[in-house]
C-alpha cells in the first residue's frame, strides 16, 4: 500500500475513532483531543507542510462531524499547531521514538497552546467566562490528551 494513502486512511481512521470513542469519553467534561495528536506527530515526522495539510483536512473533518462548534474552528486551530510544531521536525522521520515521558510533555505543551486557542475563541463567540473554560476545556482536557499521548507510546511498536 502506498505511503501516502495508508497515512489518509489512517488519518480518517483517527478522526473517526476521535468522534465515535474519545468524543463519548469525557471526565468531568473534559475530553481527549486524538486529531490533535496525530496532527503533531505527522508534523514533527514529516515537518510543517505535511503538518498543515494534515490539520486543515483533520480539523475540516472535525467540523463537519461536531455539531455546536463555530464552523471552522478546529480546522483552523489544527492547521495552526500542524504548521507551528512542524518547526520542530525531527531527523529520525521513520525511525523516530518516543518515551512515554517525552510523548506527555510534548502533548501536554501542544494541547495546552491548542487549548487556550480554543478557550479564547468559544468565550469570545459565546460572550461567556466561566471557570470551567479555564479548569476544564483548557487545562484538563490538555491533561487529559497528554495522558492518552502517553499510554500510546506504551503500546507503539518499536
């Protein structure tokens, strides 16, 4: 199977498992930002056009399969963190591994950035400031997908 579409199909394959699995499994309200994660690491792989394009079609399809969401949202904020993080391109490509301990902190970072983006732009749509933006949807949910970062390293094929 060619690279590229193995790497679409997997794409697709996350933002479904994002939207019927980890959609449904909040804590507290918090949620675990998968897209986000593959979005990251296709950009640290392969650097920031590959990281771009893989937010702007990730966050697109988010979009569309996330109802009550500002159109657009999380497609802009992916294509944002794929191009950001994709500075950070490793010379591994392939070969790249990570430790569970580097997999949380780097998640952690990046859903934090994300995070806050989001906070921002839903407490300005929605004229709102509540404690649970900051608590909840910002640092919780960053903790939350930091924690799954690194159960998947855990369990990445060496």
């Amino acid at each position: 199977m060619p690279h590229l579409f193995r790497q679409v199909l997997i794409g697709l394959g996350v933002v479904l498992l994002q939207w019927l699995v980890f959609n449904h499994l909040r804590l507290w309200g918090t949620f675990a930002d998968v897209v986000l994660l593959y979005v990251a690491f296709m950009a640290v792989r392969y650097g920031r056009l590959a990281g771009t394009i893989t937010g702007f079609t990730a966050g697109f399809l988010m979009d569309v399969v996330t109802p009550g969401t500002p159109l657009g949202l999380f497609m802009m904020l992916k294509t944002l963190m794929g191009f950001g993080i994709g500075f950070f391109r490793t010379d591994q490509g392939e070969n790249m591994r990570l430790y569970p301990w580097q997999s949380f902190l780097g998640a952690l970072l990046v859903a934090v950035v994300h995070n806050g983006l989001m906070v921002i732009i839903l407490a300005l749509d929605n004229h709102t400031r509540t404690l649970f933006l900051i608590t909840g949807l910002w640092f919780g949910s960053a903790l939350y997908t930091a924690f799954i970062a690194m159960i998947a390293a855990l369990y990445r094929p060496r």
